[in-house]
C-alpha cells in the first residue's frame, strides 16, 4: 500500500499513485489513482483580486510598472512585468490594513527616489524582506514618513 503522499511528478504535472505491483518481468508498477493529473503549482493560495478596486491604486501601480519600463528598458524582470502580479502584492497590503494613500504614498517614493530606482525594480519585490528583517514596503513608510531624508535614503 502507498504512502497517502506517492506520487509521480511527469512535466508540470503530478499523478497521486493508487497501488504497486511487481509484474512478470520483475518490474515495480505504479498504478495512478483513476483521476486527471493535477497541475503543480505554487504553494501559496490563490489571491483573488477584487472587481472593485480603488482607482488611485489601480493608476499607482500602471504608473509605477510604466516609468520602471522607461527607466530599465533592459532589465528582463521590468520587461516583463505583470499588472495582475504587481496588484496581487499590492493588494497584500491593503488586506493587512494598509491605507491607500500610504501605499500609493510609498510606491511614489519608490518611484523617483535614487536609492529605490535601483532597488525596488517590479513591485512583485514589494513584500521581500531586506537585510534588516523590515519589508521593502516598511522602509518606503519610513522614508514616507521623514520626507527630508528622501532624497539621500540608504537602507537601514
């Protein structure tokens, strides 16, 4: 009898197994429960984005993605760059309660500051922890929050 976790992993996809048997030529068989391989995917739950979300986070965001691809044409993870990914982690922070004029705030300062320019490239990073253990996010509400030491900021 198998484990509840054997399973067979074929490309992008994954077959939990049913049972094992020896055949006539002495090989160990896996027999697949009787069910569609499932697609493997990330761990984390999908977050679904509202319908409804507040238009000046929704400009925010386009803007940011805009200007990154203007500034670091090159740059394959700006070239690249996904509204939906972008809004998922932006959402993030609304969700944890967050105001938008904080995180549109934030995101500004991200935007022009020479320090961030070059270290928040894609808002997918906004959640990411820095050296410090505080997120890219917390640092920009700290820079937020003392604007005369936005334009010669070095992460704490």
């Amino acid at each position: 009898m198998p484990n509840r976790k054997d399973y067979i992993k074929i490309g992008n996809y994954r077959l939990d197994i049913d049972y094992y048997y020896i055949n006539k030529d002495n090989r160990l068989c896996a027999v697949g429960k009787d069910e569609e391989p499932k697609e493997i995917t990330r761990n984390n739950p999908e977050l679904n984005l509202p319908e409804d979300l507040p238009e000046t986070i929704v400009n925010t965001v386009n803007k940011f993605i805009t200007v990154r691809k203007q500034q670091y044409p090159n740059i394959p993870s700006v070239k690249n760059a996904n509204f939906t990914a972008s809004m998922k982690e932006v959402y993030k922070l609304l969700k944890q309660g967050y105001k938008e004029d904080l995180v549109c705030g934030a995101i500004e300062v991200a935007l022009y500051n020479d320090f961030w320019k070059k270290n928040l490239l894609v808002l997918t990073q906004l959640n990411s922890k820095c050296k410090s253990g505080l997120t890219k996010f917390e640092h920009l509400l700290i820079l937020l929050k003392r604007p005369e030491k936005i334009d010669d900021y070095e992460e704490l």
